[in-house]
C-alpha cells in the first residue's frame, strides 16, 4: 500500500508542476522546488515526479499530437490545463516511460487525479481519450 500511494502522490505533484509550468513558464527545476516545498513528500517521491514532469516534456509534441488526434473537438490549446496535463502525464506513462505503466493503472489513476483536481466532467473525458488512444495503438489491456 505504501508503494501505492507514493506512486500516486508522485502523480499528483508531477500533475501540479506540469500545470504550473504550464501556467507560469517556470523551468522545471523552480516548479519541482516550489511544489515539493507545499507539499509533504519524500525524496523518493518527489525525484519520481520529477523524472515524470521531465519525461513529458521531453516527448511532449508526441504526446500533444495524440490528444490532438483523439481528441479532435477540442484543440490542445483550448483544453482545461488540469485535463491536458493529466492526459500527458498518462500518454507518457503508457506510451513512453523507460518502464510503461500498465494500462488499466495508467487510465485509472488519470481519472482520479481527475475527481481530485479537474471539473465535473473531466474524469470521463480523460476515460474516453485515453481509452480510444489504447485502442488505436493496440496496447495490451493488462
């Protein structure tokens, strides 16, 4: 359970960084600072959020053209900066993590970080995105 739960706090703070890069263009390393310093969270966590924040930056074009394709109604630019982080954070960990994280965990946690921190509707939304991408790239359901 303690495994479970430092993996998902290192979401959960990788997910604020994003959103405060996103938000501030602060570089990574003053948003990891800033965020590790509200939040109570160990080195072990917070290094894995940053590798996280990193990894999603380093593939973000990637990542953004995959929302963009399964999610044509709604342009990058013009998604809640809570969905579109929480989609990129969980494209990455599907997609291009050294050790991707199995699917159904991967969806799963997006749609918790969802209920915690996007709107009424943002848990289905990146349910719904996140399962056509699994789908049209044939990754197994395991």
């Amino acid at each position: 359970m303690g495994e479970i739960s430092e993996k998902r706090k290192s979401r959960a703070v990788a997910l604020q960084i994003l959103y405060e890069i996103d938000l501030t263009n602060h570089d990574v390393k003053t948003a990891l600072l800033h965020m590790c310093g509200a939040t109570k969270i160990s080195a072990q966590a917070a290094q894995k959020a940053g590798e996280l924040v990193s990894g999603v930056l380093f593939h973000l074009e990637k990542i953004d053209r995959l929302v963009a394709k399964y999610a044509p109604a709604w342009p990058i630019e013009q998604l809640a900066l809570v969905d579109r982080n929480i989609l990129r954070l969980a494209i990455y960990e599907i997609q291009f993590c050294k050790t991707p994280t199995p699917l159904k965990v991967a969806i799963n946690e997006a749609v918790e970080l969802a209920k915690a921190f996007g709107a009424d509707g943002s848990s289905r939304f990146i349910n719904g995105v996140l399962s056509s991408i699994a789908k049209s790239l044939r990754i197994p359901q395991s």
